[in-house]
C-alpha cells in the first residue's frame, strides 16, 4: 500500500510541475498595453463619440505582404481634416512582429499608410485616432490568408 501511495505522489507531483512549467513558457503577456487606464475611461469616450457623430470607416480585407489601408473619418457628418491617425498590426502569436503605422491624410478625411503583413494567421489590427477634442481607437481580429 505505500509503494501505491509513494507512486501516486509521484504522479501528482510530476503533473503539477509540468503544468506548472508549460505555463510559465506558454505566456505571452497582456494583448493591450495599460490596459486597465484604457478601459477605465471607455464609457466616457463612447458618450464622447456619440455627442460627436464620431464615424470611422476601417479596411475590408488585408492580404499578406504590402497592403495600401485607407481609413475613412467623419465628425458630425463631415471629413474629419487633420487628425494624427495611426494603424496598428500586431501577431497574436508573438510580439516580434509587431508595428504601428502613421497614416497620410490624402483627400479630406481620407487616410492612408503603406502596411506590410508578412504572414498568413491571425492577426491584431487598430487604428488609433487623436484630435484635440477626441482620443480613440478601433480593434478588431483579421484572418490573413
């Protein structure tokens, strides 16, 4: 009966140190820098948003390698004219490859960036807006194939 309780606790503790190992080498840290200052402040930037008619129109589709993203802004159902807006492309699977991008405006409310994915996967897109009366951002996953 003690040779069967030994081998148990020797199996018990060997998964709990290979859980413990596979952990501590699968983390891949926070998706979103600061994180919790962003979301403390998100109800009052959406109510900001809505009291400015605030739409931004973001790209359809990416394709791996060189993309020309062009993102619409209108506030108050104008072109939004001379906002610094930047374009995020971040790999979900690790950090490395990660850039951000300052876009051009070209027509009025129009704004480009030349952007380079360089492989297939998942992948973080956002685009970032600041004016001096708005600070906000839109995020979504894209399939790049």
């Amino acid at each position: 009966m003690k040779i069967f309780l030994y081998g148990l606790y020797t199996v018990f503790l060997f998964a709990m140190v290979t859980g413990f190992y596979v952990a501590f080498r699968g983390f891949e840290g926070l998706v979103e820098d600061n994180y919790y200052e962003k979301a403390a402040g998100y109800f009052t930037t959406k109510k900001l948003e809505d009291s400015l008619n605030l739409k931004i129109v973001l790209p359809d589709t990416l394709k791996k390698g060189d993309n020309v993203v062009e993102v619409a802004v209108f506030m108050q159902g104008e072109p939004l004219r001379q906002a610094e807006v930047t374009f995020f492309v971040g790999d979900v699977s690790q950090s490395s490859n990660d850039a951000e991008y300052a876009m051009q405006e070209g027509p009025p409310g129009v704004y480009s960036a030349d952007v380079s994915v360089p492989f297939s996967g998942t992948w973080l897109m956002r685009v970032g807006l600041s004016t001096s009366t708005v600070k906000t951002s839109r995020r979504w996953f894209t399939e790049i194939k």
